[in-house]
C-alpha cells in the first residue's frame, strides 16, 4: 500500500508541475513590460482622487489584457515629500507609473510642482528620459501643464498624453463649488487666474493629444472638454466625446471602451 501510495504522489506532482506550466505559457501576462519597448505610461489623478481612480484600470491592464506591468507607484505627501515603490523586482523599465498626491485638492500650481518633481525623479533614479501621460479630470489638466511648463526643460519629455473628463474651460456648475472649497476648486471655476495662463500658454509641436469626454458626465461637461481646441493645434489633437448619458465622471476611468481607446491611440499607432 505504501508503494502504491508514494508513486500515486508522484505521478499527482508531474501532472500538477504540467498544468502548472501549460498555465504560464498560455497566460497573457506574458506580454509584459520586459518585451516593451515604448516610453513608460505615467497616469495622473484628478480632483480628490486617490489610488483607486486609475487603480482598477491599470489592474485591468495588468491582469485582463496583458498590455504591461505596473512597475512604479509614487505618493506625494502634502509637504511634497517623495515616496516611490518599486514594484520591478529588477526589470529596466516599467510600462505602468502611478502618481498618487497626497494633497489632491491643491492648486494646479502646486500639484504641477509636485508631479514634476516626480518626473524628475524618474529620470534621475530611473533612467526615464521620455514618457506617455494620461490624466483624467484635474489630472489631465496637470498632465498639460506639466508638458507646457517642464517638459523637456531637464525633466522627461512627453510622446503622447491622453486626456479623461478634463475641464479646460472649468467647471460650469455653480452648486458644485457650494460644495468644494478649496485652492483646486477656485483653479477649477472658469474665470480663475489659472485657467487663463493655461490658455495663454504655448503647446510643443509634435506631441499627438487624445482628449475623451462624455454626454454622460456632469462635471465636465463636453463643452468644457473640448475647449482644449483653444490650446492644442488641431494636426496634434483626435478629440472623442462618447454619447452615452449614462457614463459619468467618475465612470470614465472604469470603462472598457475607453480602456481600449488608450491602447489603440498610445500603443498600437506606434506598432507596439
């Protein structure tokens, strides 16, 4: 009984060892960011968002679709410290970095600061000399300041930048900003100081901007979202507003439509 007991073990351990591997092999996983050759993908936060807003989406990256690793987390503490995590375990280049700001009602200005700060980083730890951003809401609108006011100046340039539910002509809801109060929210109103010196500033030619938005969404409205025209010159700008009023704000980071369009405009035109 013994005998047989102990080659049951064995022949149950090969054939486990064989699953096992025919999983790997078949995984999607596999197409990760040790076979990419594209510049890094940084994504940005908006307005009181945190590590869940782009969180799921770069699960869904990882895990579902298999586009990429989610290499580098930073957090930004509201005095701007700098802490960075090194998801890695040795590989090069991350495909995925994640911005988290501690303080994500600051103004643009500081925020801006702080995610140049990062980006400087970046390429002095990491080596990173060039980078795609995508941002959504206030994030976008950082991502643009960030490539008017710093790219290129000492810190990473920026390939491409996509923008989600951003509000370059602020936000039109009076009753919102009953409610928040705050140095982003004053950024956020469309007469403010900062908007303005958005609009007044210059784009760098030869960087391609996807800009998404939605009927659905409440805060930013579509209008609002395609005042970006105002700054980018239109050779550099594909602009989608996706008709569906049921796909709100917060709704726009989670959906698989636009999951799609993100790969096809940062990925797939450079033949990645």
């Amino acid at each position: 009984m013994y005998f047989i007991k102990k080659h049951r073990l064995k022949i149950t351990t090969i054939l486990v060892l064989i699953v096992g591997y025919i999983t790997y092999i078949s995984m999607p996983n596999n197409a990760k960011s040790e076979h990419y050759s594209g510049d890094p993908t940084v994504f940005i936060h908006g307005y009181k968002g945190t590590k869940n807003s782009f969180g799921y989406m770069l699960d869904r990256f990882e895990h579902e679709y298999g586009w990429g690793n989610k290499g580098l987390i930073y957090y930004v503490t509201k005095e701007g410290r700098i802490r960075d995590y090194n998801l890695n375990k040795g590989r090069y280049a991350p495909t995925f970095i994640q911005i988290i700001l501690e303080d994500n009602r600051a103004s643009f200005a500081d925020s801006a600061e702080w995610v140049s700060a990062v980006l400087l980083q970046m390429k002095e730890k990491y080596k990173i000399d060039s980078v795609n951003i995508v941002g959504h809401s206030m994030g976008g609108i950082l991502a643009l300041k960030y490539t008017m006011d710093f790219a290129g100046n000492g810190y990473p340039e920026v390939n491409k930048l996509v923008t989600i539910g951003s509000p370059f002509d602020g936000i039109y809801s009076e009753a919102y900003f009953q409610i928040h109060q705050d140095a982003a929210a004053e950024d956020l109103k469309p007469d403010s100081l900062a908007l303005q010196l958005l609009r007044e500033s210059s784009f760098p030619e030869d960087i391609q901007v996807l800009n998404i938005g939605s009927t659905g969404d409440t805060v930013a409205l579509p209008e609002s979202v395609q005042a970006l025209r105002m700054i980018i010159p239109r050779n550099q700008l594909r602009e989608i507003i996706i008709d569906d009023h049921k796909l709100g704000h917060s709704a726009l980071h989670e959906s698989v439509e636009i999951d799609k369009m993100i790969y096809s405009f940062l990925w797939q035109d450079d033949g990645q």
